[in-house]
C-alpha cells in the first residue's frame, strides 16, 4: 500500500510538470515576441507609447484567445488520462496570470522597462512568489491535493498583474483604440522573435519529456533537480539585457556612435559575472547538492557540473540576442536558435 502511494504521489507531480510544460509551449503564441518591439519602440518614439501599448494589450488579449482556444482542442483530440488533463485545464489559466510567462504583464511591465524603472515589477514578481509559496505551505499542512496546489500556482499571478495594471497607467495611460497598421507592425517585427521563443521555449522544456520517455521519473528527478538550480540565474543577462535594450535602441535610432561602446560593455560584463560564478559552482556542485537536496541527489552533481558551464554562453547569448532586437535585425537570431534547437 505505500508503494501504491508513492507510486501515485509520483505520477501526480509527473502530470503536473507535463501539464506546465505542455501550456508553456502555448505562452510563445500569445506574446509572440511582441515585447521587446514595444520596448524598442516606446524607446525611440516615447510620444506614441499610449496607442502602442494600447494596441499591444488588445492584440495580446486576442492572441491569447486563440492560445486557449488552439491548446484545448489539441487537448481533447490528444486523449490524455483525466487527472493530466484536469491539470492543463488549470493550467490554461495560467496563460493569462502567469509571472513567469510572456504573458499580458509583459505589456505593462514594457512601460517600465522603456523609461529604465524596473524596480516595481520586480516586487511584483517577488511579491507573486511569496503568494505561491504561503499558498503551497498551507495546502501541503492540509493534506490538499495537486490540483490544489497547480490551481494556487497559476492564481499567484494575479495580485502582481492588478497591480501593475494601475500602476503602469501613472506613467502611460494605454489607448484602446484598434490600429490594425499598428498590429502588423508588431506582428511583421516580431514574427522572427515569436519563432525564436518558441524554439527556445522547446529546447529549455523538452529536455524534461525526452527524458522521462527515454529514462524514466528517477532520472527526471536527478536531472530536475540541478537544472532548477541553473534557471534562476538566467534573471542576471536579463536584467542587463532589458536594461540596456531602451539604451541601444535610442542609441541606434539617434545613430550615435557610442552605441558599439554600450555593446561591448554588455559583454565584457556578463564574461567577468558569469566566468567565476561557473568555476565556483562546479567546483562547489557536491556540496551545493548535498545541503540543498541531501545525499540522495548526489547523481544530480554530475548534471550541475555541465549544466553550469553553459551559463557562460547563455550571459553573453542574451546581450547579443537584445542587441540584434535593438538594431532591428532579430532575424538573424532566429537562425542561430534554430541551428541550436536542431543540435
């Protein structure tokens, strides 16, 4: 009987990693790369930040119809286990609130990353963490269920999304007027980036499904449990990134020279950040997994180990990614990610 449970409790966490994975897939669609645009444009003509962001907002509203839409029916047709597909049914929501997806936040949090202010939805982000972990501690000492805890999950985001609704109105108070010249201008410029995410979006995710269809939950776990240590340290090149993609944009719209300048000083940042945060953590991956996971994780060291080394890549690939976006030339990124996505 308790294999039995085990077993089960095994199976749930299974379902719900598969149905955040699967939904996550669906998240490139809605945003569709559209963000840095905004920025970018917002950055070069501040005058015309209403209607942009207004436009932004509708046609993500929409996008994000069509997401649920497309991603329910695949749903019905693919015939999955009820509980699994119970969970994607939750989880649908979470293309709407989530705090880590390109979802509608990203309209209202581009307001803030134009005019360099990015301070309060960074609280945001925290404060939505700190809802999700108070919600999941008070499930677990109830006994609750998984669906419990994937329906907290994808409610945090909601606080953070009214708040920085309001708050981005006191600086650019959007537009809802529809200007379909506008969308497919978003839609033109960004349709490089909406194929990029999700290539990125796929060869970040679908390490976790290869494995489980290949190995099985062990290896997953192992795997799991040193790649959720590596991701939060992508949020160092993104702060830089998003930082300096108004900076770049104005810089090459205005065709100051400087530009090559604020470029170079990206890289050589993100080298002298991420080449000692990489020896120290492969030197230290035992011990890092040992007080974090306890010795039963060890397997998950070697993983760490080589997982950590291309953080080095990744630094330099999101300064390089945002200055591309920023010179109006995303196209040729989207050919390098899909040299990677293929290897």
């Amino acid at each position: 009987l308790h294999r039995l449970i085990r077993r089960q409790r095994q199976m749930c966490i299974r379902d719900s990693n598969y149905a955040l994975v699967y939904t996550s897939l669906f998240a490139t669609l809605i945003d569709f790369g559209t963000e840095p645009i905004l920025v970018r444009e917002i950055s070069k003509n501040p005058e015309k930040s209403e209607i942009l962001v207004g436009n932004n907002i509708l046609m993500k509203l929409f996008l994000t119809g069509i997401a649920i839409a497309f991603s329910f029916f695949i749903t019905i047709f693919a015939h999955l286990k009820y509980e699994k597909t119970i969970l994607i049914y939750i989880m649908f929501i979470n293309l709407i609130l989530s705090p880590k997806l390109p979802t509608l936040k990203t309209s209202f949090e581009a307001v803030f990353k134009s005019r360099l202010k990015m301070g309060f939805p960074v609280i945001m982000n925290i404060l939505c963490s700190v809802f999700l972990l108070l919600g999941v501690y008070i499930i677990i000492i109830l006994h609750g269920s998984i669906k419990l805890i994937t329906l907290v999950y994808v409610l945090s985001g909601l606080p953070g999304l009214i708040f920085l609704f309001f708050k981005s109105r006191e600086i650019t108070k959007p537009k809802f007027s529809i200007d379909f010249k506008i969308w497919k201008y978003f839609l033109k410029e960004s349709f490089p980036l909406a194929f990029y995410g999700l290539l990125i979006t796929l060869s970040t995710r679908m390490d976790v499904l290869m494995l489980s269809w290949m190995k099985g939950d062990i290896e997953v776990g192992y795997y799991s449990a040193a790649f959720r240590l590596i991701l939060p340290l992508s949020f160092i090149p993104v702060a830089l990134a998003v930082s300096l993609l108004p900076v770049m944009s104005r810089l090459h719209y205005k065709k100051d020279e400087t530009l090559n300048r604020v470029y170079q000083f990206g890289l050589k940042v993100m080298f002298l950040l991420s080449l000692p945060l990489t020896v120290l953590i492969y030197i230290a991956s035992e011990q890092i997994i040992n007080i974090i996971y306890t010795s039963r994780y060890f397997p998950s060291s070697v993983g760490l180990k080589i997982l950590i080394i291309s953080q080095i890549f990744l630094f330099l690939n999101v300064i390089m990614h945002h200055f591309t976006i920023s010179i109006g030339k995303q196209l040729k990124g989207l050919y390098v990610v899909g040299a990677m996505a293929i290897i």
